[in-house]
C-alpha cells in the first residue's frame, strides 16, 4: 500500500498486487493452481473521494477452471465539505464475473447520480441504478424521493 502524497495525508491511497499464482503439485494430474490479483485506488477530490477496485481470483485443477472477478468505479461527492457523509451524491460501474466449466456469468451494475440524505434511512432519495445479466435481462430502479422507488425489469413496471 502507498500514499500518493507523503505531504497530505488526505490523498488517497493505492494498492497494487501482480497476480500472485500457487501451484501445488505441477506436473502432476493433481495440480492445482490458484491466483490472486488485487488493486485498489482511493483519491480524495476537493470534495469527495473516487474509489477504483479490482478483485480477480481463479483456481484451476484437473483441467477446470474456476474464477470471480469484481471491479469497479465509484466517485462520492458530499453536499456539504464540513459534514461530507450528511447527504451527497454516488455514481457507481462496475462488473461482478463467475466462470466455472461451461458457464460464465456476468451482473453490471451502473448507477447514476444516487441521492443520498441523512433525513431518509430507507432509501435513495435520486438517481438510478440499472442491472444487466450475461443473458440480456435488465432490471432498473429509479429512485423519485425517499422510500418512492419505481423498479422494471426488461421494460415491464414491477
């Protein structure tokens, strides 16, 4: 982990791995393999913060893989730089994968200027937020006010 600025402690901060990789038994019918790899980057804007992530891990034995990878963007800006975490606004992109042996799976996840207040525990008071699977199915929620969220899934009101 490293600081982007040993000057200003409010600079965020990065996490680098380079896909670290464990193998047991090579050569052998039993191998087993498994890597890791991790990033992660934390910027604090003047206001708020842009958050980067990268999660990928993926086993591999008798011939079969398995793996998962979750990565993402995500930007908050506070309403107010004194209180930042009173209310503010979040957009958010990002993919969640699985493979195992002939499958993939995939859910993207897009939201876009998410409202949040302090005044309203329940919900999002604005923005939207949109779910696409790997087979082409959408689910969107739209968020009019708090505890007012109006939802379809591939076009149709829930």
């Amino acid at each position: 982990m490293q600081d982007k600025d040993d000057r200003n402690p409010k600079s965020g901060y990065v996490l680098q791995t380079d896909q670290y990789e464990l193998t047991l038994y090579p050569g052998t019918p039993s191998e087993v393999r498994i890597k890791l790899d991790l990033d992660l980057d934390l910027t604090q804007k003047n206001p708020g913060y842009d958050i980067g992530y990268n999660f990928y891990f993926e086993v591999y034995k008798q011939g079969k893989t398995y793996s998962q990878r979750h990565n993402y963007t995500l930007s908050y800006t506070p309403d107010s730089d004194e209180n930042p975490f009173l209310g503010g606004t979040l957009n958010y992109s990002g993919n969640l994968e699985y493979r195992i042996p002939n499958r993939y799976y995939r859910l993207t996840i897009d939201a876009a200027n998410l409202r949040y207040a302090q005044s309203c525990r329940v919900s999002f008071v604005g923005g939207r937020v949109v779910l696409r699977d790997s087979r082409g199915n959408q689910l969107a929620i739209v968020y009019n006010s708090c505890n007012n969220i109006t939802a379809t899934y591939n076009g149709q009101a829930l």
